[in-house]
C-alpha cells in the first residue's frame, strides 16, 4: 500500500514536466514564425551596349618589301668580294669587282677614236667653209662646195658615233663594280673570288631582301571582303608568332588583290609592318588579327553568368527592378576573352548575376550587389 502514493507522485511529476516543454515548444515556434530570413546577396553585372569591332585570326605569310637579285651585266673573272654574308648593306655599297682591264681598254680605244673623229671634224669643217668663200667669187664650183659640206656633216655624225662609244665604254666599265641597288639584308654568296661570271646569267650572285618595312600576307576568305569596306573599321593588324608569342609592333592593312584562288577560295591581303627589330623575316609563318566586323551596339556578358542546361540550351540569371530573380534564354556567338558576345535574350541594363548562383533560383528576392571588376 506504500507504493501507490510513490506511483502517483511520478506520474503527476512526469505530467508537470511534459507540460512544461510543450510550452517551450510552442514559444519557439512562434519566435521562429515572428523573424523572417534575409534575402541572399549576390553579386551582379549591368550590362551596357558598346561599339565593339571582331577580328579574326588568320594564317599569314611574312614577304620582304623589295627584294633584289644580284647579276652581272658584264662578264669577266670576280677579283674581289666586298660584303659579309648576312650583314645589312645600304644602297650603292660596292659588292663585287670584275677584272676591269678589258674594259678599260676597250675605253681608251673608243676615246682613242673619238679624236680621230673630232680631228676629222675640224678639217671637214674648215675645209666646207673655206669653199663657202670661195663659191661666192666663182673660184669653185657648186659641186665642190657640195660635197665639202657632205664631207663636214659626215664627219660630224663620226664624232656623235665615237662619243656613243665612249659613252657605252664607260658604262661597261662601271658595270666591273657591281653595287647594292636597294638597301636591307644580303643572303650568302654564290661564287668566289676568281669565278667567271657572264653578263645576265640565271644564278644570281646574292640575293638582297629589304626587311624594313616588311610585308604580311593574310589569306583572307572572299566573303569576308565586303565587311571590310566599312569606312570605321580599323585597318590595324596584329600578329602573333608561330610559337603564340604576340609580336609587340602593330601594322597597317595595305590593299587586297583583285582576283580569288579558286583552289581556296581566299583572297591574299597585305599588310604592313614597320619591323624595327627585324624579327619578322621572309617565309616565316604567322598568324594575323585582321579587323573583320563592326557591331554598333554590342553587349558582352561574363562568362560566368551563362548557364549552360542539360538540354543544351544556354541561360542566365537576371536581377529585375523589384530585385526578383528571372530565368532568361540567351543566345551567345562567340568568346572575347573573358566574355561572352551576346546575340539575343537580353537588353541594354540588364543586371546578370555572376556570383551566388548556387543560392538562387527564379522568383525569389535577393540582394545585389555590383560585382567589383
């Protein structure tokens, strides 16, 4: 009989306490109900509408702006050479000496010649204008004065066709020393001295390619021409190296030719590069930035805000004026960089989220802030 109070103090003590937290509980809630969570903050961007200008990446062509190639116009044995393979000439260095003696005898004998003929000369001369007074007394007759005067005129066309020989001597002696017509930088020799060379022959005996400046030729595709022809477009060319090294001078776009290659369908337009440091060099393999589009009103969206479904469809996230979340369908083109350019599915102001997509999703309220560049 003792342990049925002890029961029922247990009971009444068990029921005081369950009543107890169910209170608590109930308090909780209600405190819980009363605060309300934050909006969560995300970081935006706004986009602005830009003029922006692609270009494209093209295979190119280094070419030398002028190239000149070394032949003798007299023949004869070289005696000396006067340049170092590889080494930078400037226009009327002296390359090459050919054995001179011929020529210049060859020289004394037309000047030898040309007195002769202008001795003549005098004596036809005189001899014409002595008969000329000699014809006025009748002391001589028509005839004689006739031919005295033939015989002046002929002697005088002698000493033009001496003075012609002279003249193509000297030349042909000039030609012994075979100079630099353009100045840049000359290839490696053919011959030695002591070889015999002939006037025009097909080896030339060096080659000199001027490189400063220096021509690029870009292989252009021919549908691409008609772009071109915008009057602000730039005519600015960039390169890069065959190794991807971009090479810090920037060039000018020349002119394009007229006519297609049918095996390619492109179009061969040159640029060029002023080529201070002579780094560009005839044959080598490059690869050119030419100025292609001009997009008045572009808008270039971060790489980051593009969403990319499962279904292969392409999103982003915007922030409207109330601060909601939306889901818009965006169509991009192509990378510049660290962004994308937009084609269609978003406006000028548009605010896309770039961070703290994982905490969003559409219709509900965030807080954005501009995200720092």
């Amino acid at each position: 009989m003792s342990q049925v109070p002890l029961r029922r103090g247990a009971i009444l003590a068990a029921t005081t306490l369950l009543l107890t937290l169910t209170g608590c509980g109930d308090q909780n809630n209600s405190a819980a109900a009363g605060m309300q969570m934050p909006p969560p903050g995300v970081d935006v961007v706004t986009l602005h509408s830009e003029r922006l200008e692609l270009t494209d990446t093209l295979a190119a062509r280094v070419s030398a702006f002028r190239t000149a190639e070394i032949r003798p116009q007299v023949s004869g044995i070289i005696l000396k050479r006067f340049f170092e393979e590889g080494a930078t000439v400037k226009a009327g260095d002296k390359l090459y000496q050919i054995d001179p003696t011929l020529y210049q005898a060859t020289l004394a004998s037309a000047e030898a010649n040309l007195a002769v003929a202008e001795a003549n000369a005098y004596s036809a001369k005189l001899k014409a204008d002595r008969y000329k007074k000699l014809s006025k007394t009748s002391a001589i007759s028509e005839q004689d004065l006739d031919d005295s005067e033939a015989s002046a005129k002929q002697a005088e066309a002698q000493v033009k066709a001496a003075q012609a020989s002279v003249r193509s001597a000297k030349v042909n002696l000039s030609y012994t020393e075979i100079t630099a017509p353009i100045p840049g930088i000359i290839g490696r020799s053919t011959i030695t001295e002591g070889s015999l060379v002939s006037a025009q022959q097909s080896t030339p005996l060096t080659i000199i390619r001027q490189i400063s400046p220096v021509y690029v030729d870009i292989q252009r595709p021919a549908a691409s021409l008609m772009r071109m022809q915008h009057p602000d477009l730039s005519r600015t060319v960039t390169v890069e190296l065959d190794d991807g090294t971009p090479y810090a001078e920037a060039g000018e776009l020349q002119f394009a030719d007229v006519s297609v290659d049918q095996g390619t369908g492109t179009v061969n337009v040159r640029a060029q590069f002023q080529n201070q440091d002579g780094l560009l060099l005839p044959g080598m393999f490059v690869r050119a930035k030419v100025p292609s589009t001009l997009i008045e009103n572009a808008l270039l969206v971060p790489q980051q805000a593009i969403v990319r479904q499962a279904n292969a469809t392409t999103t982003t996230y915007v922030v409207n004026a109330d601060n909601v979340v939306e889901m818009r369908g965006v169509e991009v083109t192509r990378a510049l960089g660290d962004k994308w350019l937009l084609k269609t599915g978003l406006e000028d102001g548009d605010r896309v989220i770039v961070s703290g997509l994982q905490k969003v999703q559409p219709g509900i309220t965030v807080s954005p802030e501009e995200a720092k560049p």
